[in-house]
C-alpha cells in the first residue's frame, strides 16, 4: 500500500515550491495541470480539466498549448 502511494505522488506535479514551501503542494487531479504566477509564487490553475494533451488542461491553457 505505502509503495503504491509513492509511486502515485512521484507522477503528480508539485506546486508552490519555495524557501518557504520546500515540498510545495501535490498536483490537484480534477483542476488543470498549467502552473500560474499567484504572488508569491506558483500556483495550479483553478479550471477543471478536460481539454489539452490527455485531458489534463483547460481549454484557455490547451489553447495556448497549441499556439
């Protein structure tokens, strides 16, 4: 059981590392993947996801993957 979490958390994203945050936050499966500038740092995009390569982004950030 403790191995598959491990294998689970190394595939999700991090968001918000920092000096403060070293870890930062674990990736939020059903928002979307893009990191976005939140001062004072990176945050995970707050649209549902659906769009983009595998589903993973929302339709602003899939466009702007395709540009």
């Amino acid at each position: 059981m403790i191995r598959d979490m491990k294998k689970r958390t190394k595939q999700l994203r991090r968001y918000g590392k920092s000096a403060l945050a070293h870890d930062g936050v674990l990736e939020d499966v059903t928002r979307c993947a893009e990191g976005v500038w939140n001062f004072p740092g990176y945050d995970q995009c707050r649209r549902k996801r659906g769009h983009g390569p595998n589903g993973e982004y929302c339709w602003q950030h899939a466009r702007k993957l395709k540009q």
